[in-house]
C-alpha cells in the first residue's frame, strides 16, 4: 500500500540551526502539507502546497519556515533558525486533490535544545 | 471560525466494553468530517470519514455517523481491543476554501485487559 515517508524520524538540533525535514508524498498525490504537533496539544496545520507554489499557510508558518519540492519526489520543510518553541512533531501529508483525505506520514519528532 | 470540539480524556475502558467518544464542530457550509488514530509510537492513519449529512463511516468496527442537526460525529465502537489503544482525533475539511484539516485535541483511549 503506497504510503507517505518521513526522515529522520527523531532530529535534535541546538538553537539557532537550521535544519530541514524531509517527506517523500504518495506518488501520484498532487497537494502536500505539513502539520505540527505540540507535545500534547493539537495537531496544527503549517503549510498547504500545489503545483510548485504555497497555496495556504498558517499565522505559525513565518518566513523562518520554508517547504519546497526539489525534485518531484521529495518535499521539505526548512526550519532556517530553529526555536526551543519549534519542538514537537512534524507531519507530512499529502492527498490526490484538494479538500479530498489526506494522508499522513509517520512523523518527525524535532527536539530544539 | 471552523474548529472541532472532542470530549476530554483520557479514557480507560475494559476489553468489550462499549466506546463512545463524542466529536462536536462549528463550521460554516459542510465539511467533511474524518476520525484519526494514532496508535504509540506512529503517526496519524485515517480511521473512517464522513463526506455529507446522515453518511455514515466504518472501518475496524469503529463507525461516526455525520448529524447535521447536532453538528457531531461520534466515533463508537461495540467491543472494544486491547489493541485499540490509541488517541483518537476528530477533524474536519472545510469544502468552501481552506484545504487545511482542523483538529480536535485528541482523546487517549486505554484499552485494559
């Protein structure tokens, strides 16, 4: 069954580093997201993404955050200057069209210390 | 603006016991209407969906019926697992112009032998 990837699936990284996740979509998906989830709180929509652009972004998803598809396979979300507060889990998703389910990957657990 | 309301947990029930974990929204127009699961250690897998009013979502034994007139979608199960011990989102996608799904907080449900 196709299926949405994540690596690494645990990153640590000191304050102020940049760091960049990483999510390979199911194939022939077309629209990609990230969501993030606080350690206990509400999975949180980032960032939507179609046809190589944003199509919708949060009030979390500042220009310290930054997704990009760089050869139509991969999908990534660059953190430039990570924040203790950036701690938490990273979910990858995609889906076939828009407003149609979205697939999840198995996360990032991304630790700022 | 959309969100979705889930009962508190967590919640601990008996192998074979009756599950009911109750879902609330607020949106405008008709969402769809999804149940994810996150069983330790994973990530988010979509359990079962409603997509319009009186439709009604299966999967595993676990099933919500989408009410339009109560504006709830409670996810239910008969006889309940060891094995579905897990936490429980609620989320919707509103069909007018957002793509993002919106989560409720999560319900963590323990299933004892």
């Amino acid at each position: 069954e196709p299926e949405v990837t994540q690596t690494p699936s645990h990153q640590v990284t000191q304050m102020g580093q940049e760091v960049i996740l990483r999510c390979v979509p199911i194939s022939n998906h077309l629209y990609f997201y990230w969501y993030r989830q606080i350690l206990g709180q509400k999975v949180e929509f980032l960032v939507s993404f179609y046809n190589n652009e944003i199509s919708e972004k949060s009030e979390i998803f500042d220009d310290q955050f930054s997704v990009e598809r760089p050869d139509g396979s991969n999908f990534t979300l660059k953190i430039r200057s990570t924040k203790l507060e950036d701690s938490a889990m990273y979910f990858c998703a995609s889906s076939v069209g828009r407003n149609t389910e979205a697939f999840f990957g198995q996360g990032t657990r991304l630790t700022v210390v | 603006g959309n969100s979705v309301t889930q009962m508190e947990g967590p919640v601990t029930l008996s192998e074979e016991a009756f599950l009911t974990i109750n879902c609330t929204y607020t949106a405008t127009g008709y969402p769809s209407l999804f149940w994810y699961v996150q069983y330790p250690g994973e990530g988010l897998q979509l359990l079962l969906k409603a997509t319009k009013a009186d439709d009604k979502g299966s999967n595993k034994g676990f099933e919500a019926t989408y009410r339009k007139e109560t504006t709830s979608f409670h996810l239910e199960k008969g006889s309940v697992q060891v094995s579905d011990s897990a936490v429980y989102f609620c989320a919707l996608l509103y069909q007018g112009g957002s793509e993002k799904l919106v989560f409720g907080k999560g319900t963590k449900l323990t299933v004892n032998p």
